[in-house]
C-alpha cells in the first residue's frame, strides 16, 4: 500500500450560502512523485443544483487556470496553504490521506472521481 492525498476541488456560487457542488479532484503522492488533477468536464449537474447557468466558456478557463496552478506545486505543504488561501468561488477540501494499492494512482483516480464527483 502506497500513501496518497486527495483534495476535493468544489464550487461555491453564493459564499454566504457556503453550498457546494464537488467539481473536481487532486490526487499527490509525494513517495512517487504524483500529482494529477481531475476536473469535471459536463457543467449542468452544478446547473441543475444551484439553478443558474454557468457561462461555459469563462468557467471552463477558469478551471483550467486552477488545475495548472495545482501542477506547479510540489508538497503537501504547498497544496494545502494553496486550498487555504482560494477565495473566490472554487474551494478545496484540506488534503486526506487515503492508501492506494498500485503505484500508478490513475486508476484509483477514476474510480473516487466517480464516486466523489460523479
């Protein structure tokens, strides 16, 4: 068993409000020197949850603005001061530790995307 981290990255359209849609998901391994960010692609569950329409396009980039920011971090210090600070509408969960089996945590990747995101 390998020691990993994850982040739920989540949605917050009205901070007052504090509801959030879990849109995305941060696997780190630091042994392995693993990093990989999962966001996901179909917007209209969080459409349906908070009534609005996102406006694509504007969201799409900025999503992607997030997941490079992400990559260029290296520790888990660096990830979780960086979840600490987000104060826009993207929040993040601290990092928990969860043990994968494998070394490559692609797959493992998958499988709590669907079941944390999904």
């Amino acid at each position: 068993m390998i020691q990993y981290y994850y982040s739920l990255i989540q949605y917050c359209p009205n901070l007052a409000r504090l509801e959030v849609a879990n849109i995305g998901l941060v696997l780190f391994c630091p042994d392995n020197d693993f990093l990989t960010v999962r966001l996901s692609q179909d917007d209209e569950r969080i459409n349906r949850m908070f009534k609005t329409k996102i406006k694509d396009s504007l969201f799409a980039i900025m999503k992607e603005g997030l997941r490079q920011k992400l990559m260029t971090l290296k520790s888990l210090d660096e990830l979780n001061s960086y979840a600490s600070m987000l104060v826009n509408s993207f929040r993040m969960t601290q990092f928990m530790p969860c043990r994968i089996s494998q070394e490559d945590g692609y797959d493992e990747l998958d499988k709590m995307f669907d079941d944390l995101v999904n």
